[in-house]
C-alpha cells in the first residue's frame, strides 16, 4: 500500500513516533512518502520505500503569518496524484488533520477518493486544540476522519470530554524499538566519561515547555544530591531552559547539571543514566519515559495523563500527584539509595517496556489498514463502509 504520513519534523514525541511507524511499515513492504515542512529528525536515511516530499511555503507580504494549511493541502493533492499514493496518515489534529480533509475534498473534485487516518498525540487536543479559537475546526476534522486513534485511553477519553464527537477512537499506544541489536549499535557504555563511579545519574528529556514542569526537575535533583552523590542530565531546548539553568545556579548546583540541548542520542544517554524524571502537568502518553524504561531505566513521574498507562507504581518507578516535588524526591532517594532495589526496578523497566515494542503494537496499525478495501471498479482504497 502506498501511504503518505503527515507529521511534525521535530524532536516531540509525534514526531518520532510517525517517523517510526513509516519506518517500520516500509520495512513491511509498504512505499511511505513522508509529507511534511523539513526532513523529521529520526527520518536519518532514505531507502527504497521511503519518499520524502518538503513542503514549501512561498512568503507573501500581505499575510502576517505564512498559510501552512494550504501549501500542506496543495502538496498533498499534489503528491496523491503523482504518486498514486492510497491513504492518508495525519499526525497531530492541527493542522495536519484539518488540511487532509481539505485535501480530500480536492481530490475529490477529479474523481479520487481517499481514505484518511487521523492519530491524535496530546497537546493537539488538550492544549492547543481545546483553545476556543481552533476548537470548532478540530471537531471538525476528527469527525471528517475516516478512522481516528489516539496514543493512550487517557486521551481518548479527554477527546470526547472535550470536544463533541461522533467518530469511534481506537486506542493504539506509542511504542518503541526493542532489540539487542539496536543496543549493540551503541558500543559499551562508557559511563565513567559522565560519572564518577559513585555517583548515580539522574536525567529529564522533553521540548522544555512549561507544561514539563522543567524547574520541578530541579528541585527534585536538589533534593536527591542533598543525600546520594549524583549528576542531572537535562536533554532538550525549549522556553524554559534559561529559568532552569538560573535555578540551578541560584540552588548552587550547575556544576552538578548538564545542559545537553537537542541531541539525536538519546540512547548513549539514557545508558549513562540511573533514574528518569518526568514530573509533567499532563503527559498524552509519556513517550520519553517509555523510551527510558526501554533502556532499563525506572521512572519518577506524575500520575497525569496517561503516565499511569506507562510507568507502573512500585514496579517501573512510583507516581505521585502534579508539583509534589517531596513525595517525587522521597521516592527517588528511595530507589537510588539501595543498588539492590534500583537494579529490580531496571529490570521491571525493561519488562514492561518489551510490551509497547514495535513488533507487537504495529500489528494494530495493521488493523487499522484491513478497514480499507481496494475497489477495482474506481482502482481506489475505500473506507470499507463505504464500499
């Protein structure tokens, strides 16, 4: 099947996990065309079944901000007829959701009828979405989807709270790579280069917005190193970095905090790494934690969103409510004070990451693809309700 996946480039987690799932799918055999306004950053390498198409967006001085729905609907139509591409997979209802749509309905217009998945990440329906000035046009284009998913029951369920739809939500959960030889590619884990070996690890990766709580992951830090030996590891960029490393120089402990910026090697970090912090005001799913627990890593997080879906209590790490920076650093001390306990909880970690591996959600993808049915008569993939 030929499918064409309309995402975020970046480094947030809709991003990585569309890219991922085009990875896989066309190591499946099927031809991916990745749609959107630069390369994503984990789209490293181009094969034979993977197409990546850049959406250009011409400025234009009569408009104060550049109209990326519609260069993103014109490419689609575009690329669909070129290609003959036969599914739509948008990531992340705004804009990608909204421009299909619109996208379809040209198509329309010359006779091709296209069928459209829609995948809802998170922010894209509790933040931003949720606000009164795009609410109307998210409702919209979830209820014109043909199918909709989304990345945990948690926001499956604040889809429909918020929002009137009509549309059935099938819950498939972010997933991760798991396999020895992903591991091996790193080489040994040469720990000592960021640690003494007495002291333990703690690190935080995310896009440094303030729903991250990032200055929580300070105060938490604070508190650990007070009573274990022990360095922060801070992996990303975003608005709140300053504030964070102003903290950290206000508590007097930058020389304990690395500041690493984006980086595409998550893995050699997350080797180094003893504890994962994640105390997010709400997290969709908490992809970041997955991919810690994926490399034998316990989590410290909130109990918001679908974290709970993720990290286990008292089994891949503990849970505590939003902005409880004691409980968050009673129970990191707890886990990193005995090597005994905190090599149990690393290997819970692994155990219950092996359940979101690729291999075993993208089987439900793949459900998702048998609701299409080939017509002959149109040589087009239908919605099979409308077949």
């Amino acid at each position: 099947m030929k499918i064409a996946i309309v995402c975020y480039p970046t480094f947030g987690g809709s991003g990585v996990v569309a890219t991922e799932l085009g990875l896989e799918l066309a190591r499946k055999g099927h031809e991916i065309h990745f749609i959107t306004y630069s390369q994503p950053v984990r789209l490293a390498l181009l094969n034979q079944n993977i197409y990546y198409h850049e959406v250009h967006v011409p400025e234009y001085p009569l408009f104060h901000y550049q109209p990326y729905e519609l260069a993103l609907s014109s490419k689609l139509v575009d690329m669909v007829k070129l290609h003959k591409i036969e599914v739509l997979h948008v990531h992340y209802a705004i804009p990608h959701a909204y421009a299909g749509y619109m996208a379809k309905k040209m198509l329309e217009e010359d006779g091709i009828r296209i069928p459209m998945v829609t995948t809802l990440h998170g922010t894209d329906i509790t933040l931003v979405g949720n606000h009164p000035f795009y609410k109307p046009a998210v409702s919209f284009s979830i209820n014109k989807s043909d199918v909709v998913t989304s990345v945990s029951s948690s926001l499956k369920e604040d889809t429909y709270r918020l929002f009137d739809i009509k549309n059935d939500i099938k819950v498939i959960p972010n997933f991760i790579e798991i396999s020895k030889e992903k591991l091996d590619e790193n080489g040994p884990c040469h720990r000592s280069l960021m640690a003494t070996a007495e002291e333990k690890m703690l690190t935080h990766i995310s896009n440094f917005r303030k729903v991250k709580r990032i200055s929580d992951v300070v105060r938490i830090f604070y508190e650990v190193q007070k009573q274990i030996p022990s360095k922060l590891m801070m992996v990303g960029d975003g608005p709140e970095k300053e504030a964070a490393e102003n903290l950290c120089v206000e508590l007097g402990i930058q020389n304990k905090v690395i500041f690493f910026g984006n980086s595409n090697e998550i893995d050699k970090i997350l080797c180094f790494t003893d504890l994962f912090l994640l105390p997010s005001e709400t997290e969709s799913f908490g992809l970041a934690a997955l991919e810690a627990m994926a490399c034998g890593v316990p989590v410290i997080s909130s109990n918001s969103g679908g974290l709970p879906e993720v990290n286990k209590d008292g089994i891949t790490g503990y849970l505590s409510n939003v902005g409880d920076i004691e409980s968050m650093s009673k129970n990191a001390i707890s886990i990193l004070e005995d090597d005994a306990k905190l090599n149990v909880f690393k290997r819970n970690a692994l155990k219950v990451a092996s359940d979101f591996d690729i291999k075993k959600i993208l089987p439900l993808y793949e459900e998702v693809q048998k609701l299409f049915q080939y017509n002959p008569k149109i040589n087009q993939y239908l919605y099979c309700f409308q077949v």
